[in-house]
C-alpha cells in the first residue's frame, strides 16, 4: 500500500472503506451460496473467495483474515451441490 492509499484509508473515509470492504466480501458469500444465482455468479465468488488477489485487499481493508475467510469459504463450497 503506497502512502495515498495509506492517507485516504486512515482518514476520515476509513470506515466507510471497511464497511464497503465487508459488504464485498458478504456479498461474494451471498453469490457463492446461492440458489437463484447463476453458474457464472457462483465460478466468479468461488474465484474471489478462493484467495484472488484483490479478495487480499478487500480483506486487508476490512481488517479481517483472509486465511480463516479462505477457510469458511472452502467449507461452505464444499457444502454446495450446486458448485
């Protein structure tokens, strides 16, 4: 992270960018367990959610750990009959 980013991240934004960061990633679970979606919609969460790289920085925004992410994300594929 370059020390722009850095400045707007910590400014008064930040948690507004945390909130946005959550909701992506809540969002992805959504898309990646869900029945309605489409097979496109499910590939795509299952890619983000299996640890692409801006999945890392949408984590590190969101300060929250990417690895145990990955994790529940596995678990909650693996339970899908549909992926």
């Amino acid at each position: 992270m370059n020390d722009l980013e850095r400045q707007t991240i910590d400014g008064s934004g930040a948690a507004a960018c945390r909130y946005l960061a959550l909701r992506v990633i809540e969002q992805a679970f959504r898309d990646l367990t869900s029945t309605d979606g489409t097979r496109a919609d499910h590939e795509s969460a299952r890619a983000f959610l299996a640890g692409s790289p801006i999945f890392y920085r949408w984590c590190e925004i969101a300060n929250v750990s990417a690895a145990l992410t990955i994790a529940r994300a596995t678990t909650l594929k693996d339970g899908c009959p549909f992926l």
